[in-house]
C-alpha cells in the first residue's frame, strides 16, 4: 500500500471507550475514597489503566497508519503493535499490580471506612456507562465477523486488528470487575467482614491479568511477523500457480505487516519455453491479480527459480511449524473482493493452534 489509511471506525470505538473510561474512573475513585472499599478502588485502578490503554491505542491506530518514506520502506504497520503492546503492559502493571496489592492489605488490616451506598450507586452507573461501550465494540466485531464469513467468537481469537480485540475484552472486563465487586461490597456488608471486599479486589486484579497476557501475546506474535491466515496462503497460491507461464511455486511466504498491510513474496519456477518478456508480464500480472483481490496485498515480490530435480507441485511452507492446521475447514474462505478472502486484521490460523 502506499499510503495507509486510518481505520475510522476502530478509532470511533477506542475514542468511546477512552471517554467512557475516564469518566467512570473518577466516579470510582471519588466513591472508593468515601467508602474506603478496596473493590471500589481496585476499580478506579481498573478504569484508570482501561483510560490509558484506550490513549495508547488511539496512538496505535493514528502512528500505524502513516504512509511509507525512505526509512521505513514497507510502512509504519508494526508501530500499531508495539502501542498495543505498552497498554497490555501498562494494563499488567497498574491495574491488577494495584488490585491484588490493595486486596491483600485490605484482608490483613479488616478496616472499611464510610457508607456502602455510594458506591452501589457508582457501580450501578458505571455498568451502564461500560455497556453502551461495549455494544459499541460487539457491534463492529459483529459487522467484521458477518463480512468474513466467520463467527465473532473466532474474530476475537485470531484477528489480528488488536484495537478492536483490546477494547472488547477490556470492556467486557469491566462489566465482569463490576460485578465482583458488587458481590463482594455486598457480602462484606452482610458479614461485616472486610474480607470478601478484599477478595473481591483480588479477583478484579486476577481478571486484569488474564486480559493482559492474551492481549501481550498476540500483539508479541504480530510483532515477530506473522503469516497470513492458511487458506488466504492457499488462496495466493493458487492465484500464482494459475499464471500462464508459471510451472510451480516453489516457495510461498507471507508475513502481515500491519492490520491492513501484507507482504508476499515467492519463489517460482517459470515454464522453460517462456522468454525475459514473458516473465516480466507474469509477475506484473500476478501483482495485479493479487491486489485486485486483495487490496490489503501491499507488497508481492516473485524470484524466478529453477526446478529442483524431484521437486513436488506444491509450494514449499517453509512459515509453518510442525502441528495441526486451524480449526477451521481448510476450504473455507473468508469473504473479500471479487469472492476473494478478505485479510484486513483477519484471522491468523497459527494463533488458533498456538503457533501465533
């Protein structure tokens, strides 16, 4: 691609989520000082971290998107998961560094200082502030999912747009935080003891990390150079092979350079009658095949090579590692253009087998 564009509506998610975020943060903080509940401020801590991570996000989305120069050749894509990377980072540290740390204290010490009211009242708004956030990031996971002809639960698992998996479970955290520490404000007023708020402060911290390591590990993997999915691989293969002059693709490697942008480059064997002619018109075709189907397609890169003596028909996977194939039939091809998959921050197939 030569210059990259901003995914608005990932953008409109994020600015949504940052706002809603920094709002209930405050109200947390202002009712956990009040009531003295460690679930009420393991929660503003939660909002607090959700609140930056939605601004390290933000800077993701806008610094990803920057067109290609001298230095950075294939584009700034990359960029996009490093930001990702620090907010699931900030998210580990902050947040349930804050939470587990404060809900231990609180079981040690026994104390609550202040009424239970206000923070009931917060919660209750803050759920409902978190839900229309929420609603938001199903809608647009709903919509990518409907266009690739895949469900939102494997969307989630193997995209690889981050912003939008990010916001998801953050906010879905959230509402689950939310409840516990509902529960657990309830129980210690019931018992009078503290211990249930400080467990409940445990839990929201726990929560956060579990958020935090699938949002690392994924960001990690993109990061390293991950492959396209194995049926979009499939996909340009054949497109390849279909080129007239072409024998055989030897050797077949695709590395996704940023949520919208994918690199492909191959070895392949060109039939010995076809003249240096011939074969300049078969790789200006074969680019012109690939990102006609897939706009997302911004590099394709062809080595001409010879046969090697007993070679098979089928491409190389020199990017795979030993292990099963996704979990999804091999056939099945996620909407595009032209009939085509449709790559853009789509499912890795190596992620769903945990080779992403």
């Amino acid at each position: 691609m030569a210059e990259a564009e901003v995914n608005s509506e990932s953008v409109g998610t994020v600015v949504v989520a940052g706002a809603a975020n920094l709002a209930i943060a405050v109200a947390k903080l202002v009712a956990g000082i009040i009531s003295g509940s460690a679930a009420m401020l393991s929660e503003a801590a939660h909002s607090v971290a959700d609140t930056t991570t939605e601004v390290l996000l933000y800077l993701a989305l806008r610094r990803g998107a920057r067109p290609a120069d001298v230095r950075h050749p294939f584009g700034y894509g990359k960029e996009s998961y490093v930001w990702a990377f620090l907010a699931a980072l900030f998210t580990f540290v902050a947040g349930a560094g804050f939470a587990i740390t404060h809900g231990v204290t609180t079981i040690l010490v026994h104390e609550h200082s202040g009424d239970y009211l206000i923070s009931y009242v917060v919660l209750a708004v803050s759920f409902a502030i978190e839900s229309v956030s929420l609603a938001r990031a199903v809608r647009q996971v709903r919509g990518e999912s409907r266009r690739w002809g895949t469900t939102p639960r494997r969307f989630l698992r193997l995209t690889a747009d981050t912003t939008v998996k990010a916001v998801f479970l953050e906010d879905s955290a959230a509402l689950i935080g939310l409840l516990i520490a509902g529960v657990g404000l309830g129980l210690s007023q019931w018992t009078g003891d503290e211990l249930f708020d400080g467990v409940a402060s445990i839990l929201i911290g726990l929560l956060l990390l579990v958020v935090a390591a699938i949002l690392a590990k994924s960001n990690i993997s993109l990061l390293v150079g991950r492959a396209v999915p194995e049926r979009l691989h499939h996909e340009i293969e054949r497109e390849l092979a279909g080129l007239p002059t072409v024998d055989r693709v030897d050797t077949l490697l695709t590395m996704q350079l940023g949520p919208d942008d994918i690199l492909v480059a191959a070895k392949v064997d060109f039939r010995d009658e076809a003249t240096g002619a011939e074969i300049e018109a078969a790789a200006d075709e074969a680019e012109r095949r690939l990102t006609d189907r897939y706009p997302e397609i911004g590099y394709v890169f062809l080595d001409p090579t010879r046969s090697l003596p007993g070679a098979g028909r089928r491409a190389r996977r020199t990017q795979e590692e030993p292990g099963p194939v996704g979990d999804a039939p091999l056939g099945t091809a996620y909407p595009g253009p032209a009939g085509g998959v449709r790559p853009t921050g789509g499912p890795s197939d190596q992620e769903a087998d945990g080779r992403g």
